[in-house]
C-alpha cells in the first residue's frame, strides 16, 4: 500500500505493517485490528509475532504482521517514515528509500515497485 501512496498505481493484495517490538505497540496494534468485522487478530497469540517472520490477519482487509523486514527492525527503519494525512488522520508509511530496501526480493511484483522507485527516487 505505501507504493500505491508514492503514485504507483497498482492492485494490492493485503497492507504489510513494520511493528515495533515492544509488547505495549503489539497490543496497541492488535487493539487497533479489532476495528475490522471478522475480528480474525483474535486467532493471533500473544507470541506469534515473536515466533514467526510474519502473521497474517486474514480479516475483510488482509494485514501482515513483522517486527523485521529485509533484515531490519521498526526502530532500524523508524527514522524513513513519512506521515500522510489521510481523512484527517495522520498516517504512517515508508519513504521511497525505505521501500526501495524492503522490496529487495525476488518476487516479479517487488522488482516492478523496484523500477517505479528507482525512478521516483531519482526526480527527487
């Protein structure tokens, strides 16, 4: 979703969220979760997070859970965030930059995010 908010249009699947490590931000995002209909962040045990790479909440909208992405952490990337107002509320998504290292993969979707990125971050 935080390339679709740099301009590249696309579809999108599910909304990936970076988390801080801290138990008191895993329960305030879990809070957070509970707005959706299905409630499925209640499947999700208090160390799934700690334990797997990522947890999927598989509600109305699809949210997948890390506290690392690309080998760095919520506090690694905390620093290349940007806030965008959204209907009045304030929210946080990647810098381009920090797409740009999170979409290192092999996945055919991730490289072409990789080329819009490279050519945002080159108008910059």
């Amino acid at each position: 979703m935080a390339v679709i908010q740099h301009g590249h249009l696309r579809a999108t699947e599910d909304i990936d969220l970076l988390v801080g490590s801290s138990s008191e931000n895993i329960e305030r995002v879990r809070n957070a979760l509970e707005i959706l209909p299905a409630r499925a962040v209640r499947d999700m045990a208090d160390g799934d997070l700690k334990e797997f790479t990522v947890v999927r909440v598989a509600d109305e909208i699809v949210v997948d859970l890390m506290l690392e992405t690309a080998g760095f952490s919520f506090a690694d990337a905390e620093g290349e965030i940007e806030h965008h107002e959204i209907e009045g509320v304030s929210i946080p998504f990647a810098s381009a930059r920090l797409l740009m290292k999170m979409k290192q993969t092999e996945r055919e979707k991730d490289a072409l995010d990789r080329m819009f990125l490279e050519r945002k971050i080159a108008e910059e």
